[in-house]
C-alpha cells in the first residue's frame, strides 16, 4: 500500500536522479555483482565503436568511473562526467590509487560544456531517460555538439521489447544479505517505468523511487537524427547477439554527421 502510494506521487518533473546515486546505490549495486562485467564492456568498446588509441573519450554519466578508469588504464585519454559526488569521489579516489590519469568532473549531461570535443562519447548501463523528453533531447544535443564530425556515441540501453514482454509488477529478490523488493509501474503515455524498490537487511530498510523511460530503436534513431547523428550498428548483448524480441539490451553505436 505504502509502495503505490509513493509511485502515484513520483511526478515527471521531480529530478529523483540528484539523490538516487550515491552511497546506497553503489553498495547495493556492487554487491549484486552488477558492476562485474566492466573489463567485457570495455572489450566490446574497444571492438564495435571501434576505438584507437589516440581517442579521447568522455564518459557521460560515468558513475564511479569504472569505464572511464578500465580505459584509461588501456591507454586512452579519457575524462568521466557525472552529477554525483559522491561516485565522483570513489572515481577520483580509484585513479589515484592505480596511478592513472582521467578527469572527473561534476556536471549535468543536459547542459555540459569542454574547450575540446571529443572522438568518442559513451553512455553506460542505462544512464538515461531520467527525466522528461526535453531533457533527453538536450542531453543528445550537447553529445552532438561535444562531438568532432565522424565521432562516434555508444549508448547502453535497455531494451523496449524486451521490457515489455518481461514486464513484472512486482519483484521479489535476496542479494546475500539483502531483500529486495521492486514494484513497478508502466506508464504507456510517457513511455517511463516508475519504480519503489525496498531493499532491507534485517535491521534497515531503504526505500527509492526512480522513473525511467525507454526508446524503441526507431525512436532513438529519429531523436539522434534530430540533433546530427545517425545509428551505424547496433546489438542486443555485450557478446554481440543481434538485437531482437529476446534480447535485453539496446547497444547502439551513432556517428556524428
Ligand atoms: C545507472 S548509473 C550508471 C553509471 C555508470 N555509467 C556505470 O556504468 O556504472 C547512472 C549515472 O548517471 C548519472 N546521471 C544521471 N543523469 C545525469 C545528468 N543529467 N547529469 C549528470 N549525471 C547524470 C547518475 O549520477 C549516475 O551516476
């Protein structure tokens, strides 16, 4: 009762994303063995986009930085932005510890700006659609802007299809310690999932609310358009699987034209 409660109050203006990733997220996450395929993520970057060596990179929405960081530690020039202190601090504090040299800086994908532009901007594990439309558009805006001509964007997205026939309401899991528990709204007109998740552990319950809306790849691709790129190839796993109604993901590699 308390969960619905709070997802009919979850509006589309409410900026959730400001909150939602700090120090919660990335130990519940961490511990769900979320973040353990970074090396393979990066391994399929390196593959698709394809990267060389003298790319400069900029991680868009970086998190705690382990992209930007494995690349970097790849030898690539790699600078990580995302809107969380708190997961800039563990990216800042990681790099320093293995030697390596990646900026993190603290700034709103909507509405960033760099003196240089980049070969390759990459959007990992769902890192949009927080927001509203308008908010979207301006993040694949200034991609394009940030862009050189010929560069190229990954995006990693969930994928549509794939919500959609697997669709549950509710969710019951145990991460080792942790129960979770997910209730889950669609809403068919905004095109968003709003989300209370509980997670407790035995002594402490945390409660969130996220919303995140999803793009069929025709939409996508007419957004990119829209704003001067254009989808070059895209896949439906990290092994390469071609995307599909069984697929999970939605990994697209756009070009700036
Ligand atoms: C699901 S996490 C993914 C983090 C990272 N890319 C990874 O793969 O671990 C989404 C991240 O996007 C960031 N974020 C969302 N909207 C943002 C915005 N408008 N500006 C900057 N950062 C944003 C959040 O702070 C969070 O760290």
């Amino acid at each position: 009762m308390e969960a619905d409660f709070l997802i009919k109050i979850l509006t589309m203006t409410e900026e959730w994303w400001k909150k939602f990733f700090g120090e919660g997220y990335i130990k519940e996450w961490e511990e769900a063995g979320m973040f353990r395929y970074t090396r393979r993520e990066v391994n399929f970057l390196e593959k698709v986009i394809p990267l060389r060596k003298k790319d400069e990179i900029l991680d868009l929405c970086c998190g705690h930085g382990r992209h930007a960081i494995e690349l970097a530690r790849r030898g690539y020039k790699v600078t990580g932005l995302d809107f969380s202190l708190y997961a800039l601090g563990i990216a800042r504090r990681e790099a320093k510890r293995r030697n390596l040299i990646v900026s993190f800086v603290r700034g709103d994908a909507r509405n960033f700006k760099f003196r240089k532009k980049f070969d390759v901007i990459i959007n990992m594990f769902t890192a949009f659609g927080y927001g509203s439309r308008e908010d979207d558009r301006k993040i694949i805006r200034n991609v394009s802007r940030s862009l050189r001509k010929e560069g190229k964007f990954f995006i990693d997205l969930q994928s549509l299809p794939w919500l959609w026939r697997n669709f549950k309401p509710v969710r019951r899991e145990r991460v080792g310690k942790l129960r979770i528990v997910d209730k889950r709204t669609y809403d068919f007109l905004e095109g968003v999932v709003r989300s209370i998740r509980i997670v407790s552990d035995g002594t402490r319950k945390r409660i969130s609310r996220t919303q995140t809306r999803s793009y069929t790849l025709a939409e996508l691709e007419n957004l990119l358009v829209e704003e001067g790129l254009k989808v070059v190839k895209f896949f439906g796993s990290y092994k390469g699987q071609p995307f599909g109604f069984n697929t999970k993901r939605m990994l697209v590699v756009a070009k700036k034209i």
